[in-house]
C-alpha cells in the first residue's frame, strides 16, 4: 500500500521529533548526572532529581501508548524499593507512569490548539515507608505541533469595488488568511496566496493577499461583475502543505466614458391647436450606457422656428426630455414647427474627453392638427355705459365674435343668466346689440358684471365667452334728506339768537359736480317767533333762536319743519322735521331733565286732535276685549258639554288583573259555575236610567239546559238594555258549563263527539242562529248516513 505525501510528511516529523526528544531526554540525564558529581565534589546538596521539560508530538495515531520520558532517582538501586507517582494536569487520564521503572507514557491523543503545556509533579517513594525519598520536582510537557490544520479566511467571502476603466495594479482588495498551527516551528503556520479563478482580469500578490487589476480598460457595460477564487496554503506552498479557499466578488463601478446618443435622427409629432398652454407635446429620450449621475442629462433647443413656442426640460427620475408648449396654437396661422434638440451629459469625466463631445442632437417636427374652436370675441372684456334713467329697450352696446376655423360657421349670442339673474338685460341673437330688459337703478346696482355667450350655429357646443362690465349713469331721481336723526336741545336759559343746531344733509345721488344743497324753512313756519333758519352756503344749516323765555312746563317740545333743495337738473327736494326738546340746564348749558309733552308748530297735529287719536284707540282697545272674553266664555261651555259626552271619551285603567289566582279583584266562579248568584252590573261607560236585578240561580240541570237558558237570558238581557248597541259595545261570553273546567266549547272535535245533546232549538231563534242550527241540528243527520 502506498502512503500519500501527507501521510508521509507526516511519518518523517514523527521520526524526528521522537529522535530529538531521545536525545534530550539523554542529555538532561547525563546533564543531571554531572551536576551531582559536581556538587557532591563540592559538598553540596545532591541534585539528581531535577526535571525541566518532556516534549510529545500532537495528533498521535498509533495503537500503543505514547512513549513521552522516564523518571529516575539515584536512590533507585533497581530492587524495586522505589515507586513514582505523577500528578498534576492530566496524570492519571492523559499522562500514566510505570511506578517500578518511572517511564511515562501519553494514552490520548493531543491537540496542540487546544492545550500546548501540560504541567506535572514528579515524586520518589519508599516502597515499604511510603516516605519520599526524593523531594517533588514539578516539570513541563510541551505538545509539539504537526501541520494539522489548513488556512483559514476568516472575513470570507468578500464584497470589493474598482472603478472600470482602471490602470493594471489597482488594488482591490486585501485578504487575510490565518493558520491555526504554531508559527514559531517550522513552515505550518507560513502562508502563500494564489488565485484559482478570476484570471486574467486580477491577480494576487502571494506574501500579502492583495488582490489587484491585471488587465487594462476593463468596461462596466460589457461586464459588471466578476467571481475570484482565492487560495493560501500554508507550508509556504510546498508540496503536502494544507490550503483553504474563499470567494471574492468584484463589481466594476462606473464612470462617465460614454456620451448620450439619439436612437433616431429625427422625429414628427402631431398636436391638436386646442392643447392648453404648459401642456406636454412629447417626450424624448437620448439613450446612455453608464448608470446614476453619469448617466444624467440636460436638453435644450439648439435650433428651430419654434424657439419661443416650445421649452424643453428634463424628467429627473428617468431621464426624458419633456418638450412644452409655451403659447397657444393656432392652425390657420402656422401648421408645423421644426426643432433641433441637443442632449449633453451634465458631469463630464476630464480623463475620457479626448474620446469625442458628450452629446448628441436630433430633429423634431410638430405637426398643428386642425380642431373645431370655439368662436373669439372681438375683445374678451367690455365696458358699456347705460343712464338708470333708460327706458326699456334702450341700446347699451354690441359685442362681436368670430369663428376662427375656416368653415367661418355663423355665431348666435346669449346671455348666461346666472350673471344676470334678474334679466335687466336682453341681446340679439344675431347683432349681439346688448339692450335693456328692466328699468335700472343706479342706487341698487351701479354696476353689472354680465357674461356674454357666443356659439357656432353649426356646433353649438362649440362656445365662447366674453365678460361685459355695464356702469349705470347717475341721474337726479333722489331728494336729499338730514344726514343724520338729530336730537336738539335747548336750554331754558337760552339767548335770542343763539346756535342750537347745525344740520347737514345727503344724497344718494352722485352729480358729476358734487353736492350742493339748499336750506329753507316751511313758508307756513318762516315766520314763527322761535326759531329761524340760517343756510351756511357749504351745504350745512345752523338753527338760531328768535327768543329767549322758554320754559318747559309750557311748551317741551317744538316740531321745526326744514325744507332741502338740491342741485339736480331738475332739482329735487325734501321736508324733514327737527325735534327740538326744552331741558333744564345747569350753569355750563348741560341739560339736567327734559318732559314729553310736544307743542306743535303750524305744521303739525294740535294738542287735540292728539288726545281725540288717543281716546279713540282707547275705545277700540276696550271693544277688542269684551269680544275675546265672550268668545271664551261660549268655548269653555262648549267644552264642558262635550266632556260629560262619555261616548266621545276613552278610559283607561292600566289594569291587567291577576289571572286565575287573582281572588281579590274579582269572583272568577261567576264565570264558570251558573250555580251562583248573577247581579247584573251596569255598565260604566254610560249611565243607564233603569236597572236589572238578577234573576234566581240556575238549578242543577243537564247540560243542554244550561247552556240553552244561558244564552237565553243573554239574549233577553241584550234585546231589552237600553244602553245596549248602536253604541259599540263587547259581548263576551264566557261559560264553558257544568263540566270540567279545562274542557273547550270548540267546534272542531264537535262534530265527532259521542255527546247526546239537542241542539234543533237554535233553528226557533232566528237567522242569526242559522248557521250553528244547520251545523248542530238533527234535522240533517241523514246527510252524514
């Protein structure tokens, strides 16, 4: 059989470690020999029992135990009289002595990795005393180590970037092996990298582990992404030396080396003339090869007849040229436009310019589509002007409006009356001649904002709009008045000629020249001996007194009516009274108490006639509340008969009873038992004028018989109550007879029922007992034979 290299190795380190430790192990016992000579020549302490260290070679495969050294004494005279004990880490599992010859032997096999030393106490003992005849020596066993364990990537795999593009010896990446072995004997733990895949694109240095760029102008857009195969073997690459791989994946970055490009030289477009303005009409794409910001563009109108009518801008998310309108188009004024568009890179690599200009350009050509528009005014805003004197019908303006297209279809005008909801206005459907519909009012409305429509008789979807502002011309239509309701006082203490008053007045109107207004007195007041008027000629008045002596206890109040001109064409004018109240005063002219009593001026009602107004209400007052107390009166009395109308009432009592059990409200035996005396009870609904008393009890009769002269004397009792129907009244009936209790009067199980009662009298009692007579007689037993 043969053995492979590694067996092999691994047999030549067996041979000679175990020819080293042969050999130590001889020197320290001649060593130790030596010393005793030399100290017993120099009548010292006999040192033949000193141990320092025993080597033992790790991973050990054979059968017998490990041989690791031998334990002596020079007491030892090889009688047997001398025994060894070991102790300490591992005796007695890993580590056994012979205790008659000392030779210590390993019974396990050893990791380095896991423990290298091994600490263990040696002693010498009489066989027969048990005394030790050598003190206890402490020694070291150290494992030696085998190349046991291979290269290890302990961050693997590993993730690297590199620019594409980049010079031959960029570095990449480092990677790390590590060899669990002890790198202080021999070449176990010395390693060597190489790789196995991902040539001829990389290499890696062999001492190092740096990975670095082997091949020139490697392109990220032909491939991307590369997998390396890594290997460090240990033994420095040696034949029989252990090796462990990883993965390295590289991925090539990009970088802006190549230009935009146009899939095509030209493009057409065709737009509607209607699209709104700011809408989008196209959209472009210069197609690039690189990725993120090297792949970002900007484009721009380079030339073309449609430079002011359509923009373009950049989509930033994918990258498209957006061409815009920037103003309305119009097929009957231009049909095409051509445009020369150019798409440059925004971030330019220096080191990849000399590989041409990074940009491109291409043609587009729009193509204006002809729609049906709607008609054009003249003008999209009017102003007219219209007198609120107009009269109906009156002309105000006209609007214009126009087909664009070139079918040139007739326009009908109209008024959207949502701005006109009180229809003050009409328009030809054909002139578009605006007119008055109602008269105006210039104080309502002095201005109205209307919306006129034009649409193409042909389409009448088709619809334009114009704004129409009508301002209504002012004319003299309202008299001036005070501007304000004055409240005048004067003071007993007053002075002839004194100011009491100044009193102005408005318009409604607005004259094209500004106010101007006229104050006079009443003719009928101009010469009463109180007060007088005094115009200011600046459109305010100032009331005076002629006298002095008012007193209130004679005359509080005064009335004095003011006539107000203005300056219209034609002028206009109006009389407003002033109230001038008499008060006390104190020493500054404050009023202290006023009373109500008016005396009137000529232009007023008298004194009389006022208390003549008064007494007359009074009268009229007094007649309206003996009306509505006899009225209430007759009502109440109406009201009262019809509560004592019992049939118009309903009475309720809430009252259930308590059944069968319930021997307190009621006697149920009255019910069920005609051996009983029967009072006949009147009925509280109405008051009867005549009472029935019972008749004597039943007798103890056959069936038949009770229940027949029952529903006799119900009968009776029913045709001869005078409180009886055709008031709405309730029958019940409620006896079951002599019998059991539980038992029913139904008619269902009647017909069989083995009973031997008569019933042929129901026939004698009349049509309304015909159909019980024809269902319970005997007369029509042969029918069921």
């Amino acid at each position: 059989m043969r053995l492979g290299d590694v067996e092999f190795c691994h047999l030549l380190q067996i041979i000679s470690v175990s020819l080293c430790l042969s050999g130590m192990s001889q020197s320290e016992t001649s060593r130790s020999a030596e010393e005793s000579e030399l100290q017993m020549g120099k009548s010292r302490m006999k040192r033949s029992w000193v141990w320092n260290l025993f080597f033992v070679l790790e991973e050990y495969t054979g059968s017998d135990p490990l041989y690791v050294g031998k334990l002596h004494s020079d007491v030892d005279k090889g009688d047997g009289s001398i025994k060894y004990i070991l102790s300490g880490e591992g005796a007695g599992s890993i580590f056994i002595i012979d205790e008659n010859t000392g030779d210590i032997h390993a019974t396990k096999r050893l990791d380095r990795e896991e423990q290298a030393y091994y600490t263990l106490r040696a002693q010498a003992l009489d066989r027969i005393t048990n005394k030790p005849v050598e003190p206890e020596s402490e020694f070291n066993v150290k494992v030696q180590d085998i190349n046991d364990n291979e290269p290890k990537f302990l961050d693997g795999p590993y993730i690297a970037s590199v620019p594409e593009m980049a010079p031959v010896g960029t570095s990449v990446l480092q990677v790390v092996a590590t060899d669990a072995d002890d790198p202080t004997y021999g070449n176990s733990a010395r390693v060597t990298y190489s790789i196995l895949q991902g040539q001829p694109y990389f290499s890696v240095e062999p001492k190092t582990g740096i990975i670095r760029t082997a091949l020139p102008n490697m392109d990220r857009e032909a491939k991307d992404r590369y997998l390396l195969v890594i290997q460090a073997k240990d033994m420095v690459g040696q034949m029989g030396g252990l090796s462990g791989t990883t993965t390295v994946t590289v991925s090539l970055t990009d970088v802006n080396d190549n230009p935009p490009r146009f899939p095509r030289r030209s493009y057409q477009y065709n737009v509607p003339e209607s699209l709104p303005v700011a809408s989008a009409v196209a959209r472009i794409k210069a197609l690039d090869a690189d990725a993120g910001s090297n792949a970002e563009m900007e484009y721009k109108i380079v030339d073309g007849d449609g430079i002011g009518i359509f923009k373009v801008s950049v989509d930033k998310d994918t990258q498209d040229g957006i061409l815009t309108v920037l103003k309305e188009l119009d097929f009957e004024t231009r049909t095409n436009y051509n445009l020369r568009i150019e798409a440059a890179n925004k971030h330019i690599d220096p080191r990849f310019e000399s590989q041409g200009p990074f940009s491109d350009t291409t043609t587009l050509k729009i193509i204006v589509e002809d729609v049906d528009e709607p008609p054009i005014f003249t003008s999209s805003t009017y102003s007219m002007m219209a007198s609120e004197a107009a009269q109906v019908g009156t002309t105000i303006g006209t609007v214009s409006a126009h087909d664009p297209d070139v079918a040139n279809n007739p326009v009908r005008y109209s008024i959207d009356r949502n701005t006109d909801l009180e229809r003050y206005f009409n328009i030809d459907a054909n002139t578009g001649v605006i007119t008055t519909a109602k008269a105006l009012d210039r104080e309502t409305n002095a201005v109205h904002n209307i919306t006129v429509l034009a649409m193409e008789s042909q389409n009448p979807t088709q619809v334009g709009r114009s704004f129409v502002a009508i301002t209504i011309l002012d004319v003299n239509d309202n008299a001036p008045e005070f501007a304000t309701d004055y409240d005048t006082v004067v003071c007993e203490n007053v002075q002839p000629g004194q100011a009491i008053q100044t009193i102005s007045a408005i318009d409604k109107d607005e004259p094209p020249n500004g106010y101007r207004f006229y104050f006079t007195l009443l003719p009928e007041a101009a010469n009463n001996s109180n007060f007088t008027l005094r115009d200011n000629k600046d459109n305010t008045a100032t009331v005076l007194t002629r006298r002095n002596g008012f007193r209130r206890q004679d005359q509080p109040i005064f009335y004095l009516p003011i006539l107000i001109i203005d300056n219209g064409s034609p002028s206009l004018s109006s009389t407003n009274t002033l109230t001038i109240r008499i008060c006390e005063c104190d020493a500054d002219g404050i009023a202290q108490s006023c009373n109500l009593e008016a005396y009137i001026l000529p232009a007023g009602l008298s004194t009389g006639a006022l208390i003549a107004i008064l007494a007359c209400f009074l009268t009229l007052l007094v007649l309206i509340l003996l009306i509505v107390t006899m009225r209430r009166r007759k009502k109440e009395t109406l009201i009262f008969d019809e509560d004592r109308d019992i049939r118009e009432n309903i009475v309720r009592y809430d009252d259930e009873g308590g059944g069968e059990e319930d021997t307190e409200a009621f006697d149920m035996a009255a019910l069920r038992n005609l051996n009983v005396m029967r009072d006949t009870k009147a009925r509280r609904d109405v008051t009867p004028e005549m009472q029935f008393f019972s008749r004597s009890t039943y007798k103890s009769l056959p069936d038949n018989v009770i229940f027949r002269e029952f529903i006799w004397e119900r009968l009776k009792d029913a045709d001869i109550d005078p409180c009886a129907p055709p008031y709405d009244s309730l029958q019940t009936y409620a006896f079951e007879g002599t019998g059991s209790v539980a038992e029913s009067l139904s008619s269902l199980d009647s017909v069989s029922s083995n009973s031997d009662q008569n019933y042929d009298y129901l026939s004698d009692w009349g049509p309304r007992f015909k159909k019980l007579a024809d269902m319970y007689g005997t007369a029509n037993d042969h029918l069921f034979s």
